[in-house]
C-alpha cells in the first residue's frame, strides 16, 4: 500500500514570498500532522488535522497554517517566508488522531530552502 | 511534555548488538516509550513501543526498567542500515509526539 506522499520534494523560494506543501496520507488514514525538522531545533510539531479540523497546534507564529480536505489530503502554508524557515517540513499520518498504539507513518518530507 | 535524555551518539560494529538507552525520570504513569528512527534523507519510521512489560517486534526489543525511569532499546544484531538517530519518545494519547535530539548511531562494517 502506498505510504504517505509528500510533494514537492524540494523548494527554493525567496524571502517574502509565501509556500504551500501537500501531503496525502496513507489510504485510510484520518489524521495528519505537520513537523518542521532543523539542524538547531530538531523535530517540532506544527499541528494535526482530523476530519478538516486542526486539532493540535505548536507553538509557531500565525504564518504558518494549514489545512486538511475531505478525502484527508493536507496543506500547510508558510506566508511571508524568513530565512528561519529553511527547513525539512515533514508529514505524518495515522487512522485517528492522538494516536497511542498504531504509531504515526511519515513522508520523506519537502526540503524548503529560503534564500 | 515529559522529557527523555539520550546519549548524543554511539558506535556499533556490524552484526553486533547495539544497547540504545533513554532515561525518562519524570514518566506519568500513563506514558507509553515509543521509539523512532530517522534514516538519513528520510522522515522518522515507527519502531516500537511499550508501557511496562519488556516488548519485541521483527526489528528490535524494549527493555523497560521495573521503575518505569529509563528503558533500553535493543537492536540484536546491528547492520549498515541500522545507522540512524533513534529518538526515545514519551507519549499519552492525547499528546503530540514530542521528539527530542536522539541518539545518531553509527554501525561500522
């Protein structure tokens, strides 16, 4: 079964400029969840969608946001980009949020760098 | 969120078993210790978990001391793609998953 799909695989935007990432989940899966991966911060979650609806969120300024679509595809969107944004943006899915015992399955993640 | 403390690195030599630990003194009795791998130029991939009883899976063991305060992972016999950082995580399940900077192991041929 197809794992959980992330696209693009690498961006290069500029400073200002705004991105969107696209995440499909495994078949089935009800919940994703959003990770921004830094060589300095290392995994931070960002936030988790179940049912369209955010239902987690880190603690990252109001420029990243995200949402999810009836057939539980995701976006996440990062306005007015900043150099501190380069990062590997990484999603996760599972069949239902807050998920104790199936575990999350992740993508490979979209490489965004800033410059 | 509970923290864990994992050592920053360690080395392995190929075929040989590779003890991982993780120290989780502040566990709530409701924690499960999950682990987690991250494969270079990959996300995390799900390894195991456990809440008190000793666990094993096709790819490792968890080794989970009887105070619940710390817990090994347990690679038995380590090969070159088992060079990864493994992230010992505390989760409830109503928490994110909330990683910390892991352990990078390194298997020499």
């Amino acid at each position: 079964k197809a794992g959980v799909t992330q696209t693009p695989r690498y961006l290069i935007k500029t400073r200002g400029q705004q991105v969107t990432l696209s995440c499909s989940p495994i078949s089935g899966h009800r919940s994703v969840s959003w990770y921004q991966q830094t060589p300095g911060q290392g995994l931070q979650f960002l936030f988790e969608y179940f049912s369209e609806t955010q239902r987690n969120k880190g603690n990252f300024p109001g420029r990243f946001s995200g949402r999810q679509f009836s057939n539980s595809r995701s976006e996440m969107n990062v306005s007015t980009l900043e150099l501190g944004d380069s990062a590997l943006y990484l999603c996760a899915s599972s069949l239902l949020p807050r998920q104790r015992l199936y575990g999350y399955t992740f993508g490979s993640g979209t490489r965004l760098t800033v410059v | 969120d509970a923290k864990t403390t994992q050592p920053n690195s360690m080395e392995s030599n190929e075929e040989e078993p590779v003890h991982l630990p993780c120290n989780h003194s502040t566990i709530s009795g409701t924690d499960y210790i999950h682990w987690y791998r991250q494969l270079p130029s990959q996300g995390p991939e799900y390894v195991i978990h456990g809440l008190t009883s000793n666990v094993n899976n096709r790819m490792a063991s968890l080794a989970i001391a009887e105070d619940r305060k710390s817990s090994t992972l347990i690679l038995h016999r380590a090969t070159l793609r088992d060079a990864a950082v493994y992230y010992c995580i505390l989760k409830w399940r109503a928490q994110k998953l909330v990683f910390g900077q892991g352990t990078r192991l390194t298997i020499n041929p």
